[in-house]
C-alpha cells in the first residue's frame, strides 16, 4: 500500500469568473498526493524553492504525504503558474509560466520511493518521466498524464514513454491529437495497441471514460450546480484513482472501476473552491457519500425489452 | 399501449465526410415513429404532398405505424430539408429549407388518436404543440422537443407550452438558451420549475440526463467507431423512449432510466447509417443485446472505501 508520484509542486494564481487568488498552493503532485492521501501511503518527488516555507509545506504534513524526495533548492525560486477561467470552465487560460527551480528538475529518487508499489508519472517532460520510471521496474502499476505540450514538441519521447506505462490518463483533446484520429473511441482502441493496458479519458463536465481490452467503462460527472476553480481537477482525479488502487490488493478491472469512480468523486469536490481548499479538509464520509450518490445517479434495472411486455400484461 | 406523434414527414437530402444521399425519408415523425415502433403502437399526425408515394410510405406500413392522420395535399409537395456535416457530427448546418405543405400545417387529430395514452409533441411550431397536447387533456403523459428557432422567435408562446406538458426533451445547448443560465445542472433545474416534471438532456456523444425533482440520472452513450449520419438522432431517442414508456404500465422514475437507455440504444442505430437504414431493419434481439451492453459499461460494484480497506487486509 505505497504510491510514488512526480511532478510540479507549484505556487498558482487564479482568476475565475467568481473569484481570484493570488498565491495558493497548486502543481501536479501537491494535487496528485493530497487527493491521494486519502486512501493511501502517497510519496512525492519534485522540487521547490527557497520561498516555499513550512507553512506552505503544512498541508502535505496533515495529509501524512512523505516528502523525503521533494528537494529544496535554497537559492532558487518556486515554479509559479498564473492563469484564467472564463465562463467556459473547461479552458484555463494562461498567463504566465515561471518555471524556476523546475526548469532543471531532475527527478531523484530515494531506495525507499523506489520500493513503491505504484507509480504516478504527473505532466512533466516524457524524458524525465522514463528516468523516473526506468528506476522503478518493479512497480506493479505506472500510469502517467501528459499534455498538449508535450504531445506537439516531444512526440516521439511521449510514444516511447507511452509503451512503459500500464496506464494512460488523458483528456479527449489530447487523446484525439496524440493519435491524430478524430473519433474518440477509435482513437482510444488505438492508443491502447502502444502497449498500455487501459486508457482513461477524462472529459470534463461529461465524465470520464475507461477503455481497457475490449472492454468500456463510462461514468458522468458529478452533477455540480457551481464549478468555481478547476485548477488540479485531472491531477486530484488521478490522485483519487491511483490513491484508490493503491489500497486495493487486486488491480483489475473492477477495482479499476470502482478507482474511477473515487477518483470523479475526489474531483467533484476539488472544484468547489480554490486550489486545494476543499480537497484539504474532506472526510472519508463525505466521499463515500459522494461515492454512493454515483451508483444512485447511474443504476438502472437490467430488464431486456420482451420481459418487459410481459410484466405489464 | 398507445403513442400519437405529432411532426414532420420530410425528405432529406444529407451531405456526410462519409457519404452524400440525395432523397431519404426523414423529418421528426418518420425518425419518432419509426424507432417507437418496435415497443409500441404508434400514430402520426403530419402532412405530406402529393409528390409522396406509397413506396415513401412503404416503410410506415412495414413497421404498422398508424398514418390515419397523416394528411396528403396532393396539389403540395412535402416538406424537403438539406443539410451537411463535417467532422463535427455534433453540428449539422441547413443548406436549405423548404417547408412546402408544412408551411400551412394544421395538425387535426382524428378521435382514435385522441385516445393515445402517451403523446409526444415533435419539435415544431410551439402554438401548433399547445393546440394538439389541449385537445389531449386525458394523455397520461406527454413530451416535447423544440429548438433554438422557436427558443429565439416564439419564446413566450415555448414556455406556455413547457408549462403543461411533463416531460421535456432537448439538447444541452438548448438547455442554456432556454434559461440564460451556463451551468446546464442549474438550468435543469430551473426548467422543472416551470411545471414539467421530468427533463430529458441529450449531449450527442457524451449521452444523456435524466433530471427528476430531486433526482439526477446520467448515462454515456455508446461507444461508436464510426458515426455516419446523425440526422435524427434526437427523435429516434425520443421515439425509443416514448416508445417503451408506452408499453410499461407504471410511468415511474425506474420505467423512464430504462427508456433513457431504450432511447440510447436506438439512436446508437440510427447514426451507423444514412436516415432511417438501420433502424429499419433492426431486431429485437439487437435492441436488447445493446441495452444489455449499456449494463456492463456503467456496472461498478458499490464498496464504499472503509470495507474495501478491510477486504485487502
């Protein structure tokens, strides 16, 4: 029950239709491990910098996140990201990138991260997350996140980087223009012939998709009547999903199933407030509220069509 | 088990990236009543010209769809639509309308039609609904689908109409301009205020909600490699879960997420070939084996977090 996860832990400023913040903790692991926590041992490796203080630090305490391999560079400055929600929640609009301290981020990896059972590869850089990986040959189950970025400028380290993993976890946009197939479910079967065992495609405010061999698990969102920061909602998803797993001692497709479903759950709550406000104080019993609500708002009774007849005459 | 449609009968001219078909039967009661009728006995209210043969109607009679009061002027010609798609199937741009007999369409309901126990009220004129669901007062339950036209136009004359029917049935686009309001959860909301008591969002290939006083029901839809044409779509949903409403005798929440998935399922169909091809020749035993699919790609087993920690112990 470990999980390791690399990526950016970084200072966010956020404007959305509804508010503005302009400092809070944000980046692909702090997202990752703190949704994680929740469900298992979660460790990160990533890099910070002299202004990130124990205050800021505070929350991966609470949430017991071991930080072992989150290396401090003193005379260095965290990476910042500064971006934008318009009404359409579904596209952050950046406005500024410093990357800092990430800019030479070479992932480092303790004996004891090397022993995790799972690993999440977070959106970095494909060459540096098949170091990471290349460290970790045992882990039972790797998945990794990736962006547009990387898909335009490091195709080729992507698609080698995507043959190591078991898992990819991307949104449709990226799924459609990493295969350059404009039919999602095509594009999916496509990915999943790289060598990868499933693929979750995430879509926003339409749910999620599971495609693992042939088969097909789809979920909707959890329906929110105000979105107020998505910032970390893929990472917090992922978070609930690995963190889920983690706890799990069969990875298959039901406990992957029922991952997804915690991991949409996770992200519900994520984007209720800024950053990591809501994540940071939520109870076991709020998620597996939120959990149950899911099977209510997706049962139906499996009666084919002829025994419907019959049981109306 | 009785269903009355009131709509167009067209012809179609449809210009696909897949395919180009010149003239084909469409327009929302052919679609409706076609997919209606493999759970039901369903009739159409319409008009059609004289340039309309028994051939045309050939495929009413195979499927013993009422056409008692589907009018023929025969010194008229019948309503004829052309539209094309690009890779967006979602949009379908008009490239001409010519409404013809429809233009002066006065929907007259024989006395048999009057005692259809389900009404369903195709997106036209929304007058022309409000006069055909008054001269319906007994209808057990009665739907409509309308569309940015009449949203635009004819809004007060819409809402009028919305306030006495039970079931609304329209896109998530429609959904928004309809209540002024972005977020489609709020919006939903708002729409059951105004008398309805169920409403019926679809999203194309994302699937479609279920929005019930407090309840919230949302499924995918299913998983296509290829979508060929996507005209009428809408109305084979609507017709599928119209249809299977009508042959339940209990009109309860359970009956309609089963009909939600009814409707999925036929208009699964209907895009895999041009107009109404597919459906056509359908059978029972596919409609079921694809409902039965919808069962296994949204099946998870519900383990709420504290008793999976204990099984993996």
């Amino acid at each position: 029950m470990s999980l390791l996860v690399v990526g950016s832990v970084a200072f966010d400023a956020v404007e959305t239709p509804f508010g503005k913040c302009d400092k809070m903790l944000g980046g692909s692991a702090s997202h990752f491990s703190i949704s994680a926590s929740f469900f298992t041992d979660v460790s990160i490796v990533g890099v910070i910098g002299g202004d990130f203080t124990d205050e800021d630090g505070s929350i991966f305490k609470e949430h017991d996140i071991n930080t072992r391999d989150l290396e401090k560079i003193s005379d260095g400055q965290t990476f910042r990201w500064r971006g934008r929600y318009d009404y359409d929640l579904n596209v952050a609009h950046t406005l500024e990138t410093q990357l800092n301290v990430f800019a030479d981020f070479k992932p480092k990896l303790s004996d004891e991260s090397r022993k995790s059972r799972l690993l999440f590869l977070g959106n970095i850089q494909p060459d540096l997350q098949r170091e990471v990986r290349e460290q970790m040959p045992n882990a039972e189950l790797v998945a990794l996140d990736t962006m547009n970025l990387w898909i335009e400028h490091t195709r080729e380290s992507l698609l080698r980087t995507i043959k190591g993993v078991d898992v990819v976890i991307i949104n449709d946009a990226e799924a459609r223009q990493l295969t350059n197939i404009p039919n999602l479910i095509k594009a999916a079967r496509e990915i999943l012939t790289w060598g990868p065992k499933a693929l979750i495609v995430k879509r926003g405010e339409y749910g999620a998709a599971l495609f693992t061999g042939d088969s097909y698990f789809a979920i909707p969102a959890y329906p929110l009547d105000s979105v107020f920061d998505p910032t970390g909602a893929g990472d917090t998803f992922a978070g609930g999903f690995m963190g889920y797993l983690s706890s799990q001692e069969k990875l298959d497709e039901d406990a992957m199933r029922r991952a997804m479903i915690f991991g949409s759950v996770m992200a519900s709550f994520n984007v209720e407030e800024f950053g990591t406000d809501r994540v940071r104080r939520l109870t076991h019993a709020e998620i597996n509220e939120r959990f149950k609500a899911f099977k209510r708002m997706t049962h139906f009774d499996e009666i084919p069509f002829e025994r419907a007849i019959q049981a109306s005459n």
